[in-house]
C-alpha cells in the first residue's frame, strides 16, 4: 500500500533546530556584552582624560597640584578644585560628582555599601606609595598627612614632580596591595590587621573580583602630563619592580624601604 506523504519535522531536527539558536542566541550575548564593556571602557579612558586637562589647567594657574583636602579653602577636595577649574576653563563635561565625567559607567556602588558614604569612582593619587600614616607623602595630595590638625598642607609644586610623563595622577578608584583591591576608598577608617585596607568593605575577595571586573582587569589613569593609559591591575597592585612602583611617586623613585614584609 502506498503510504502517504508527510510534511514536517522529526522530534530530532526540531531538537537539532533549537540547540543551533540557543547556540547564536549565546554567541550574539556574548558580542553584545563584549560591546557594551568597550564602549563604558571608552566612555572612562575619556573621563580620566577630561579630568587630566581639568588637573593641567589647575596646575598652570597655581604652579602646583590640588591639596586632597584642604578644609580651609572652597575646593575642599581635589574633585571640587578640579571642578572648579572646569567652570573657569568652560571644559566641556556633562555633570559634577557622581555623575558625567566623574562617573565611570562600569562601576556601580554593591550592595551592602554604607548608605550613608558616598562611592567615588575615580581617585587622586594623593600619596603616592606611602603608607596614610606617613608624615611625609610621596604623591601629589600635598607634603603631609593631617593627623588632625585643621591647617593644610603645603601643596607639591610643579617642578616637583620628576617624571609627569611617568606619574600616575588620576584613575579608576581602587587601593590596595598584593593583589587585594578595595572599591569605594577613604572610608569609615583602616583596618588594623595590618593590610591598611578600609573597614567598611571587609569582603576583601567581592571588591576585589569587582575591581577586575570592571575593565577586564585594568585601570584607566591618567598621568600628571595628561597622557593616559590603561595598566593591569596586577602591574599596578602586585608588581613590585622598579618600573612599577616608581610610577606612583612624584620623585620617580621606587621607594622600595615602604614594602610591607
């Protein structure tokens, strides 16, 4: 008897069908996840840069590099005299702190974060590789660590900085050592387990891999002449050569009596 023809799929080819999308589906998730971390990369090499000439413009008015803090003056931080000089200058960016070109589009503050600090994304290499109870710095933020005191601090001048083409100034806003990276700086005080890392972050590991994260394991930073650069975390947290701890001091020396045992 003749059988009668059939039009359709077997259980089979349908099967076959869908693992084949689910494939593409993955694949295109994938290019446009991979898109997407460019361009917020992008967009953060251009906002350390935007803040590189806004940090230029401060230092050929003043001759020298914004304080960190100065409780003293208008621009109480670096971030408000930078933002100062944006006004001045009519450097084009889009918002003030938290926002525009203070924000990187790849950091987000965690869960858990204390509602009532803020979370910078960028940060000011203000001492330099120094521990914080140092009484005198190496970095830009001035020539010493207030220990209380209300008075601020001589700032560094221009002609202090070695090697600017070498200096680290402005960056994604990460600290630590030893591979350890903490997110979210200058917050409730440090640790006293000997790391100097922030007690208000004390999952280590969580901030760590969000740090990684962020750019694919690197930083953007821009250097003191306004070039910027995109080093890995691990040159800049655990390398501990000459090349790498030089770049974060204003004499351009790597001060290796500062390592910690």
């Amino acid at each position: 008897m003749r059988r009668a023809n059939r039009d359709g799929f077997t259980l089979i080819e349908l099967l076959v069908v869908i693992a084949i999308i689910g494939i593409l589906a993955a694949l295109l998730l994938v290019a446009i996840s991979q898109a997407k971390a460019r361009a917020q990369r992008i967009q953060c090499v251009n906002n350390v840069r935007q803040l590189g000439i806004a940090l230029r413009a401060f230092v050929t008015d003043n001759d020298a590099y914004p304080l960190s803090m100065n409780p003293r003056s208008d621009a109480v931080s670096w971030e408000v005299a930078l933002h100062n000089e944006i006004e001045v200058h009519q450097i084009r960016v889009s918002a003030w702190l938290g926002k525009g070109v203070y924000h990187c589009p790849s950091a987000s503050k965690p869960p858990g974060f204390p509602g009532n600090r803020g979370y910078p994304n960028y940060g000011y290499n203000a001492y330099g590789f120094s521990s914080l109870t140092d009484t005198n710095s190496l970095g830009l933020g001035g020539h010493f660590v207030w220990k209380g005191s209300r008075l601020p601090a001589p700032a560094v001048k221009e002609s202090e900085v070695v090697a600017p083409s070498e200096m680290m100034a402005i960056g994604d806003g990460f600290f630590g050592s030893k591979g350890i990276i903490t997110d979210g700086v200058w917050l409730l005080g440090r640790a006293g387990d000997g790391t100097g890392l922030p007690t208000a972050l004390p999952n280590y590991s969580e901030s760590t891999r969000r740090a990684n994260s962020r750019h694919q394991g690197r930083a953007n930073v821009v250097f003191c002449d306004g070039h910027v650069e995109s080093p890995a975390l691990k040159f800049l947290f655990e390398d501990t050569s000459d090349t790498a701890l030089a770049r974060w001091n204003r004499d351009h020396q790597p001060h290796r009596e500062k390592l910690t045992p």
